[in-house]
C-alpha cells in the first residue's frame, strides 16, 4: 500500500520550471547557445551547475569557460532566477496542487520534497506550503543529482517509509528515470508522450487526485 508522496517541486507544484527556462535562456543568449524547446526539456531536474554544462555543451562551448568563469555565469542565472520567485504567493500553486497535499496530509500520509534546487525551502515558504511536508532533501548533500536514484532514495529516508510504499511525483524524464531506481512508483506530469517512462501519466495538475491516482494503480 501507498503510504507516502515525494514530490519534486518546480514543474509539479509550480510553475517554476518555467521561470527557470526563462534565466537560462539568457544564459545561453550570454553564451551564444541556441535555445530550443529541446534544450529547455532536458534541463528540467538538472542541477544548476550540470545545466550550465549542458547549455555549453549544446552551442559547441565545453572547453570555452574556465572553472571561475562558469560559476559566475551559475551565479548570474541563479540571481535573476531568485529575482523571478520573489514574487512568488500560494496563487502561484498549480491548479489543484494545492488540495491535493492538503487532501493526502489529512489522509494520512506522509510528504516530502525531492527537488534539485537550492531554492526549494525558499520556494515552498513563498507557497505557504512549508508545513505539510516531513522534510526537504537538501541537495547540495547528494553525491548525484536525478536521474541518480539517490534522491528519492533519501527522500523516503526522510519519510521513513519502504520505497515501495511511495509515489513519486515529476515532470522531468531525469526525475521519472530517478524514482523508478529507486523503486518507487513513478507519477509523470506532462503532455501526452513526453513521459513514457512514468508508471502513472497525467497530463494536467488538476488531474492529480487521490481518487484518479487509486484508480490509475489498478489498471
Ligand atoms: C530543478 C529544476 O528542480 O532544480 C532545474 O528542474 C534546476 O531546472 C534545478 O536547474 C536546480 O535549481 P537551483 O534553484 O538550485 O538552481
Ligand atoms: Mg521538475
């Protein structure tokens, strides 16, 4: 039986993902980097310092930056980010998120975050949500990001639950790769055949329910 929840935040509770595409594609602009829609989907779950990799690597840029230099851009995309939450308010929950950690937490069961960014504490408080989750894996601890298995193996550490008791929620291919590792049973958030390798497949937040979930695990 499922017991617990663990979450990835940007994507899945709000629409940070988003804002995340929109400072790195100054990032790569800065770079001379072309950015796709392509390139924007296989940043999602990615670390920021692996992302900058990937948007040098994409314009052909790898061995153009010195270590210094690519920490100052990180630095760079991370500041305009921060700029972007700030104005971040529980209106900001994507649609039926909100009822459904409220629903699941009044169920009984356990929550916690598996988010790759740094940002997330500041994030969840911004959303009001801080108290319905046991804990926060802090990323800046894991020896490898998604689609490592790592994180939401600590995250169901922090649930104290088996990882079979657990749903993993994301909308990243990295994440879905991460908690299917790990054991758990995967949730994808996204439009029909981006998410191939999820378990269960929705194609709207509004979608997730306590009830659809349940009936999507018995067919
Ligand atoms: C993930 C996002 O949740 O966090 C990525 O999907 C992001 O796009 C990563 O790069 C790291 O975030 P931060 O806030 O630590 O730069
Ligand atoms: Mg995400």
């Amino acid at each position: 039986d499922i017991k617990g929840f663990a979450f990835d935040l940007d994507g899945v509770i709000t629409d940070t993902a988003r804002l995340h595409g929109q400072a790195w594609r100054q990032t790569a602009d800065t770079v001379g980097t072309p950015w796709t829609a392509e390139l924007a989907e296989s940043l999602k779950g990615i670390s920021r310092l692996e992302s900058l990799e990937m948007i040098l690597a994409a314009g052909g840029h790898a061995n153009d930056y010195t270590e210094r230099e690519k920490e100052a851009l990180a630095d760079e995309k991370n500041k305009a980010y921060q700029e972007l939450i700030k104005t971040l308010t529980p209106a900001d929950i994507l649609p039926g998120m909100g009822d459904f950690i409220r629903d699941a937490v009044a169920q009984g069961y356990r929550l916690s975050i598996a988010s790759a960014s740094k940002n997330a504490p500041a994030i969840l408080n911004n959303l009001g949500l801080t108290k319905y989750f046991i804990g926060i894996v802090d990323p800046a601890t894991l020896s490898a990001g998604k689609p490592d298995p790592e994180i939401f193996v600590r995250a169901a550490a922090v649930l104290d639950l088996p990882n079979e008791q657990i749903i993993g929620l994301e909308d990243s291919a990295a994440g879905i790769k991460s908690i299917n590792a790990a054991g758990q049973t995967s949730l994808g958030i996204a439009a029909a055949g981006v998410l191939p390798e999820a378990k269960l497949h929705f194609t709207a937040t509004s979608q997730v329910t306590l009830a659809t979930i349940a009936t999507k695990m018995n067919q």
